[in-house]
C-alpha cells in the first residue's frame, strides 16, 4: 500500500516537483496540495494522511505552526532553502529534512528511510506493557518498559512526562529517565485514561504531576513541557479550566 | 542511425551538473519549470519591489526568500547565495544600508531572466527537433 500525502507548499515550482517525485517513486500518494497552513489544517480536521511534505516559510503561518498545531502525528519531512532550520526540525523530531531545491535521488532517500520498518510499522521487541494472563484485567498500575537490556516496572503514577525522541521515548520520573524503543503514538494508546494527556507532538504529560501552566508552558517538577496549539483546548478541558 | 537522445547542454552561467541531476535528462521537464519560471518570478519580484519602497524589511527578507528558491530551480545556485546573504541582513540592516545591495540584486536578478528567457527558447527548440 502506498504512503499517502500532502504537499503544504506555497512556491509552484517546488510543489510540482515534489509531486512529480512521489508519481515516479510509485510509493507516495498526493492527496492533496495546499499553499498554506490554514487550508493544510482545514483538510487535516477532516482527513489523515501518513506523511506531510511541509514547507517552513509561508504566507501567514508556518510550518512550525502547523506541527504546533496538529493534533495527530503524522511523518513529517520539513522542505526548505533555509538551514538555519535544521535545528528547530530536530527539536520537532521530525523525520527528515530536505533543502530546496532537493533531487529525486535525495527524495527517494528521505521516502525510503521512512518506509524501512521502525516502530510504527512493526510491534516493539519487547512488550512495553505486561501482559494480563487469560481472562484476567490487566494491572494497570504500572507498566513495563525495556531499557537497557532489562524490563524495568514502572509505576503510572511515578511518571512525570514522556517525550518523543523519534524511534524511541524517555519515561522521566522523579528521580531517573529511562529510554526505550517505541513512539509516542504507542505510548498514548497504552497510557489512554484520565491522566495522561498529549499536550504536544512530542509529549506526554501525567496531569496530576503538574505544578502550574504559564503561557504555553507547563512547569513539572522542575521540568518545562510546552504545550502544542492544537492540543490547548484538550488540556484546559481535562483541566477543568475556567 | 542512432535513436539516442543528444544531450542538452545548459549555459554556462548556471549550474549545468546540479541541472543534470534535477532533470535526469527530461528536457521536457525542464522546459516546463523554465517556463514556470520566468510567469513566476516576475510576480513575486514585485512582491520584493512593494516591500522595498515601503521598507517593509521583514516581508523584504520573505519575497527574497521565495525567489531566491526560484532561482535554485534553474541553476543559479550563485544568485540563491546572494539572495540569502540579502535575506539574513533584512533582519539587522535598515532600508538605506541595504539599497546598494538591492540595486545590485535587481541587476542580477535582470541579467537572471534574461539568460533564463534565452535558455527556456532553446529548451523549447531543442524538445520541438528531439520530440
């Protein structure tokens, strides 16, 4: 099956390249083509796509915005002229980066990478949660994750926040962080209940850890977590804000 | 007689081998985004003129930033530098520091769309006897 697509690109020339590219791949479906972040936004209320081919400077909103503001997590490969970007993208954790103007052979690179299995495509090594024995509820207090070569049992209520750190995600606890190999979208299906929140693309907050909210900006022990656009109204509900 | 395709040679004042590797030989293509080129620029180039008659800097730096990714498309690899030299310094320079800068810009910019024009007609003529 094909990756499907959209193209968030406000220069002609660039868009049809990249359209051009992922035609000849036979890997990518265009789904649709939008010249700014408020109509890429419109659309992606309404319809998932796997990947977004996402310029950073636009008219209006940029791409960063848009990442700021989405509320699922698709692949990203951020295209730009501009390198002094390439770090704000690692900071997004997006997939890759292409510099405009860009090859099909550097494409075709950045397409593949994304298609070789990782953990979105296949089921982590190890399971991350213990498994309920038959016809038994599963203990939802704690959970199992993999780090460094053990399985390590950690409370729910220990976790302060996870984040994203592309192929793998770091449980931080009051006293020590551990990484294990999966992503932040396996995480939130198996964290789903009234304490855990996704408040940006590359985080997962415990929401009864929180010390306060300033700005978009969530203190936690110590820890600051910034809160994605598209996730604010999520929070303040969960929050019981007034 | 041999059905192999001659070779286009792109002009010499842009960047033939980074050409080579965009089009992969499909001069139709490159007809094409020449083509889109030349409808293009001249638009967003007045978007650059307004900016700078109304020194509007930020919105300079962001019209310089598309065109400059204009360029890239057909081979002025060395005008898409220049371009990105003037788009950092419309973050820290006022309108009067960077007028000598822009008049330059605009006389490469000139000469740009004038070799472009002769290249999009020899594209044309080339796709027209190789077609």
């Amino acid at each position: 099956m094909k990756t499907t697509c959209i193209i968030v690109e406000d220069i002609k020339i660039a868009a049809d390249f990249l359209r051009k590219f992922c035609e000849k791949s036979d890997l990518i479906e265009v789904k649709g083509h939008f010249l700014n972040v408020a109509d890429a936004l419109e659309y992606l209320d309404q319809e998932k796509v796997d990947l977004i081919f996402l310029d950073v400077e636009m008219p209006g909103a940029n791409g960063f915005d848009l990442l700021d503001r989405i509320t699922y997590s698709p692949m990203i490969i951020l295209t730009t002229s501009k390198t002094e970007y390439a770090f704000d993208a690692f900071q997004y954790h997006v997939n890759d980066y292409l510099k405009k103007p860009f090859t099909y052979k550097r494409f075709l690179e950045a397409v593949r990478k994304l298609q070789q299995p990782g953990p979105e495509a296949t089921p982590a090594p190890v399971p991350q949660q213990a498994a309920p024995a038959a016809n038994q509820p599963a203990d939802t207090e704690f959970l199992f994750i993999k780090s460094e070569d053990k399985l390590i049992k950690l409370k729910k209520d220990d976790i302060l926040f996870l984040e994203s750190m592309r192929d793998y995600v770091k449980f931080v606890t009051p006293g020590k962080s551990y990484i294990t190999y999966s992503t932040l979208k396996n995480m939130e299906e198996k964290l789903i209940g009234p304490t855990f929140l996704k408040v940006h693309r590359s985080y997962i907050v415990n929401i009864t850890k929180i010390d306060d909210i300033r700005g978009n900006t969530i203190y936690l022990l110590g820890n600051q977590i910034p809160i994605g656009k598209g996730h604010k109204e999520d929070l303040a509900t969960r929050l019981n804000i007034l | 007689m041999s059905n192999v395709r001659p070779r286009f040679d792109f002009d010499e004042s842009l960047n033939a081998a980074f050409l080579e590797e965009l089009f992969e030989g499909d001069t139709i293509y490159a007809e094409t985004v020449f083509e889109d080129f030349l409808k293009d620029l001249p638009v967003y180039w007045e978007r650059v003129e307004t900016a700078f008659n109304n020194k509007n800097l930020p919105v300079l730096g962001t019209c310089i930033h598309t065109c400059k990714t204009l360029f890239g498309y057909v081979g002025f690899t060395d005008l898409q530098e220049l371009c990105q030299q003037f788009e950092n310094k419309c973050s820290v320079n006022t309108v009067e520091e960077l007028r000598i800068e822009y008049i330059l810009l605009v006389q490469r910019k000139e000469k740009a769309q004038h070799i472009i024009e002769k290249e999009y007609t020899r594209l044309r003529l080339f796709n027209e006897d190789n077609g």
